[in-house]
C-alpha cells in the first residue's frame, strides 16, 4: 500500500506518521527527548538525539506495517534554532533551540544598526533573541573556535534532512525564522547581516517546501529502515507545515495551534505588516500567499507546567479537566499571566515573568488550574484583536495537544467571542502538513487545497454571550496586568 512517511520533530519527542495517499493516518510512534537548561535563560538540545528519535521511530512504525510502500519522507521541525555543522555536516555541538533566550545583547545591537521598524519590514518578524541570527552572533562572540569551524547554520529539519539526502537546504518558512531573511525579495537580507556581521555563506540555500532535495543514501538506511532511493522533499518548520494541518489555505482561514508554544494564525493573500511591530508575517507553504499571525512562548507548555508544579503527584489530565469543571468562569477572581519563558506576541519581552494575581482564602485549586488556561487564552485574545484590524478571521480550527482539554475548547470559544473547530485529528496538524508538503512534492497531490479533504470536524464549540462579556471585562484587567508588573518582573529578571 503506497503511503507517506511525515516527521514532526519538536522540542520534547519527534513523531513519525504514516499517512495512506487518501489522508488517513495509519499508525504513528513518539520518541522522547529533553532539552538541557544549562543557565538561566538558555536551552540547548543534542541534534544526534533527534536523529536516533527519528530512526527509531522510523523503524516502529515500518515494522508494525510491513505491507507498505514509503513513497516519500517529509520532516517538519522546531522552528528559530541554531545549530552550526561543519564541512562535513557533523553538528558542532548542541542547537540552541527556539526558547533558548541568552542573545538579547547580540539582538539589541543588530537592531540598533537598523531601527526596530526597518528590520520587521524586511524580515516581517519582530525582531528578538529567540531567532536564530542573534544567536549565531553570541557564537562568533562568546565561542570564536566553534564559529571559526562552521560551514552551514541550519534548523532541526534541515539536520534530518542532512542525515537522510546529504544535502544541506533550508526552505523560506524556516528562512523567515532566523530573522536574517528578506520577506519581500524573498532571499537572505544582505542589509540585516551586514549589521550583524554575520557572512551569507553561512546560510544555506533556500528551496521551496514540497521541492525534492534528494533521496534516502545507502548509510541513512541502514540506520532509519527506509529504503534506499526514497524521495525526500525539503519540508517546512513545524509551525508553517501546521497550516496546512489546519486546512489553512486559503484568505481568510484561521487557526489556532496550542502546543508547547502556541500561534493564532489567519491566512492572507498579501503581505501585512503590524505597525507597532506586535504581530508576525511568513511565507505561506503556498508559494505567493502568506500569513498573518501572532506567537506565544507557552501555552500547552503552561498547562505542563501547572500540572507538574501544583500537585504532587502531578494530576491527570482528566482529573484537571474535572477541577477545572468545578471553577466557574473567572477562576474566583484569580488572574494568571503565562509568561514562563518571557513572551513573544504582543510585548516581545523575554524578560516578562508568569505570575498569578487575585489569590483569596477561597481560591481553590480548580481556580488555578482553570486560571491558567484563562490567561493563556487572555493573551490569545490580545492577538487576535490586532489580527482582526488587518485581516478577517473567521470560525477558528484548534489543533495541537492542548485541543484535547475539553475545558479549553470552551474557555477559547468565550474569550475570543467565536465559533471553535475541533477536527477529528486535533495532535495530529502539523505531521498533517508534513504529509501534504511530501504528497504534493512527488505528484501524489495536484496541490495544496487538497488539506480541505484531508480533515473532519466532528465537534464545533459556540461562545457563550454572557459568559463572554464577563470575559471581556478580565482581559482587559489582564492587560493592564502586564504593563503593572512589566518593571517588577524586568527587576526580578535581573536577579537571576
């Protein structure tokens, strides 16, 4: 049976799927890996980590389906890393991956080369350490040896790529994410990494998603399992290739992935820029289109965070579900703000800190687990008011792991005032895109509209207009929230 082989190589697992040519998901195998935290602020992995993720998944679920045909592997990955290779493609060391925060130095200076406006229009990101050009220039800094080495800076995906084809590529989504890319003329900026000081060189050569880059060698078998010759296609980061997931394809469609981080994101056929540097404009997977989008640092990450820091032993999810079933909305008058790892959208301020606010004798324990799903889908709110002055966002589709908590599926529909979309496969979005990207790389698919087949939707959740207004009231206590706390948290950032 022919089929596609997708990778979804995140921050704590990579996730293989075989998908049948008619969409359908026939088995899936999760290999886990951590990060590594050696300060403060810093956030490291060991890339031949996600190569034994890969090849042990690989092998799993070709063994657990030995009457299947891989007609091509696609790779999406964590997004904003930086993980120098030398000449032989041999890793230099660990990636610093996307929430890895040590580079704000780096990134003030090449920002003050250019003015904060003029660098978000040629890159369409609000520029911040946790990209990857400011991180290769703390290496040429802070490790000359290791940067005097490096042949190619590369993302997760182009690593596995690497390991599988031999051949070094990127593609424009995770381009756009080093912030060392120019959006409009659609080529590394010569004009940002001449501020950073950084050579074009190191950059590899930019491919469109679904372009077949090479072919599974010998020596990649041998280690994965997958036959020698199979096609590989370039593929795309791991939240771009979300929006095919989501069946984002056309003007207009929007969606919301609540993973580890988490992004509200609404296609566009025109390239749109926030002119207060807030939000975040990419190259759509579909060459000519783009979107338009806003990023937080957690999400899914807080309610992990919660589990694990509020209870011991940690909670089930189902038993969280049920307190949080318990609180009524406004968690007792209990405010959470989730900035565990600073954040992106809307502050761009990675020395924000989490803090919950309005702690009562009453407050119960329901209350904080329901006040952290409150102010993620606070901050979320914030996003798409400014998404919703440019651009029209319509029902929204919910996908990533957080999309299981019946709670938030509720809690989202009532603070964002609109109609969400839960489709059959809610994990499973980006390995979805991953599949879509390989499909239309080797002709399988005539292109990408095909994503609208490829989901169902089983369950819509409607807002609620009462529970929505009062919800309306907290977010706005939310945001003043941040900017009453934004000098303490800078303070206390600080101290670490």
């Amino acid at each position: 049976m022919p089929c596609i082989l997708a990778h979804d190589l995140g921050t704590s697992g990579n996730k293989a799927s075989l998908f049948g040519t008619d969409g359908r998901l026939l088995d899936s195998e999760v290999v886990s890996y951590a990060p590594v935290y050696p300060r403060p602020g810093w956030a490291e992995e060991d890339p031949m980590l996600w190569w034994r993720a890969v090849c042990e998944a690989t092998r799993t679920v070709l063994g657990r389906n030995p009457g299947v045909s891989v007609e091509v592997a696609a790779v999406s990955g964590q997004m904003m890393g930086c993980l120098a290779l030398d000449r032989d493609g041999v890793p230099l060391g660990n990636c610093l991956i996307w929430s890895d925060a040590r580079a704000e130095a780096e990134c003030e200076r090449i920002v003050g080369g250019l003015g904060r406006d003029r660098y978000y229009r040629i890159t369409g990101q609000p520029p911040s350490a946790s990209y990857s050009l400011p991180k290769i220039l703390w290496q040429k800094e802070h490790m000359p040896e290791l940067y005097g080495r490096a042949f190619r800076y590369v993302q997760a995906k182009d690593f596995i790529n690497f390991m599988l084809t031999g051949r070094i590529v990127t593609d424009p989504t995770d381009a756009a994410y080093t912030i060392a890319y120019d959006i409009t003329r659609q080529d590394w900026s010569e004009e940002v990494l001449g501020c950073a000081g950084i050579t074009r060189e190191l950059f590899p050569e930019v491919v469109p998603c679904e372009t077949v880059i090479g072919k599974v060698t010998r020596e990649a078998s041998a280690a994965c399992g997958l036959l020698e010759g199979t096609p590989v296609v370039a593929g795309a980061g791991d939240g771009s290739a979300a929006h095919l997931g989501a069946a984002c394809v056309e003007p207009g469609d929007s969606y919301l992935c609540l993973g580890s981080s988490t992004w509200l994101v609404t296609e566009t056929d025109r390239l749109i820029l926030d002119g207060a540097c807030r939000m975040q404009t990419e190259p759509h997977v579909i060459p000519g289109r783009y979107v338009y989008l806003g990023t937080m640092q957690t999400g899914g990450l807080a309610h992990s965070w919660a589990r694990e820091r509020l209870s011991s032993p940690p909670l089930s999810f189902d038993m969280i579900e049920n307190l949080v079933s318990g609180s009524l909305p406004g968690a007792g008058g209990v405010l959470f703000l989730p900035y565990l790892m600073g954040e992106r959208s809307p502050w761009y301020d990675l020395r924000a800190r989490g803090a919950f606010l309005g702690l009562g004798q009453e407050t119960s324990q329901g209350d904080f687990y329901r006040a952290v799903m409150e102010g993620v889908a606070f901050n979320l709110k914030l996003l798409l008011d400014v998404m919703e002055r440019d651009a029209p966002v319509g029902d929204i589709v919910l996908i990533g792991g957080g999309g299981k908590s019946r709670a938030w599926r509720r809690i989202l529909a009532d603070v964002f005032q609109k109609r969400i979309r839960i489709p059959a496969n809610v994990e499973e979005g980006t390995s979805i895109g991953g599949a879509l990207i390989g499909g239309v790389g080797v002709g399988i698919f005539p292109d990408y509209s095909v994503a609208k087949d490829f989901l169902r939707f089983p369950e819509t959740v409607e807002p609620d207009p009462e529970t929505a207004a009062r919800y309306g009231k907290l977010c706005h206590i939310f945001e003043d929230a941040y900017g009453a706390l934004r000098e303490i948290s800078h303070r206390l950032s600080g101290l670490l």
